[in-house]
C-alpha cells in the first residue's frame, strides 16, 4: 500500500489540490464570473464556484497517471481497486468541504462542490480509460461547453448540464453519480492506455 500512495504521489500532490480546492471555494462563494465572449445564449456570467472543482479532477488523475507500469500490469496487488477507492475518497472530502464551507459562508454554490467535482472525476476518468493521459484537458473543456451551450436563457441550464443547476436538483445528483460509477468502472475494468 505505501508503495501504491508514493507511486501515485497521493501524499504530496492531492493535499495541496485539496488545499487549492478549499480556498478558492472560500474565495469564490456566489460570485460571478463575467464571461460574455463564451456564452452564446446572451448571459453575461457563470457562477465562479463552478471552476473549482476542475482543481480536484485534474489532480486527482494527475495522481492516477503516475503510475509504475510493468510492476503494476504484472503484479497480484489491487491497484486499480485502490485507484477507485482513492476516487471515492476526494468526491467523499467534497461532500464534507462543500458542507462545511455552505454552513460557515452561507454560500448556495458550495452546496453543489460535491455533485460537481464526482461528475468531473467520474468524466476525466472515463476518457482516461477512452484516450489516456490527454483526459486531463477534459475538466476543463466540459465546463467551456456547459457555459456556451448549455443555456437556454439566462439562468435556466439545461438538464444534461449538470454543472450548472441548483443544489438538491435530482437529475444533476443521479447525472453525476452515474458519471462517477461508469468513470471508476472504465477505470477500473478497461485496458491502460498508453501515455
């Protein structure tokens, strides 16, 4: 196990992502972010607190991809079981900052941290397991679509967009558990892909 947690660079790299995460998310709260070149359905701004979560996915499977290839493709270990775990763990400290940081600041964005950071994770990794280590651009480019796409008028989102509807939404709470178990499956079941 603690050659899995140095391998992947689990101890280093995901408490400053984890760090990075909180802050930005006590920083950004509720507040706008102007983006009217981008949107094509005349909104003039997105809430920042969507961006956070990018923070965690890209860390998340930066850690995943640092890998010890033969000794892992040949060895007896769970590796990819504990990859999964390791998954579950940072969408699992989510729930518990988006809930800390909505109780202490009052923000509604933070109410959505959790939902939003498994369905960014659960995305990276299955294109991970379809494209291998270029997956890392994928957090980034969803939100980019959601934004420019993803608005029917200003305020009303779409309901594939996830990212962008309120807190407690059933559809966006089963859209992003879905995406999560069918990312930690792909990553778990599929074949590496090359680097």
């Amino acid at each position: 196990m603690m050659w899995w947690l140095k391998a992947r660079r689990v101890h280093t790299h995901l408490p400053v992502g984890f760090l990075l995460f909180v802050l930005l998310a006590a920083v950004i709260q509720d507040g706008p972010v102007a983006l009217p070149s981008l949107t094509l359905s005349g909104s003039e701004a997105v809430q920042g607190m969507i961006f956070v979560p990018l923070i965690l996915a890209a860390v998340l499977f930066n850690c995943l991809q640092s890998r010890l290839g033969a000794a892992e493709d040949s060895g007896i270990r769970a590796v990819r079981l504990y990859d999964a775990l390791l998954a579950l763990g940072v969408v699992a400290l989510t729930v518990a900052a988006g809930s800390a940081l909505a109780s202490v600041t009052g923000s509604h964005a933070a109410r959505n941290l959790d939902r939003n950071t498994a369905f960014l994770v659960g995305l990276t990794l299955l294109c991970g397991a379809l494209f291998g280590s270029s997956a890392v651009l994928m957090p980034t480019v969803w939100p980019l679509v959601v934004i420019m796409f993803g608005l029917r008028g200003p305020g009303d989102p779409y309901p594939w967009t996830v990212l962008l509807e309120p807190p407690h939404t059933w559809y966006a709470t089963t859209g992003a558990a879905l995406m999560l178990a069918v990312g930690i499956a792909a990553h778990v079941f599929f074949p590496r892909r090359p680097a």
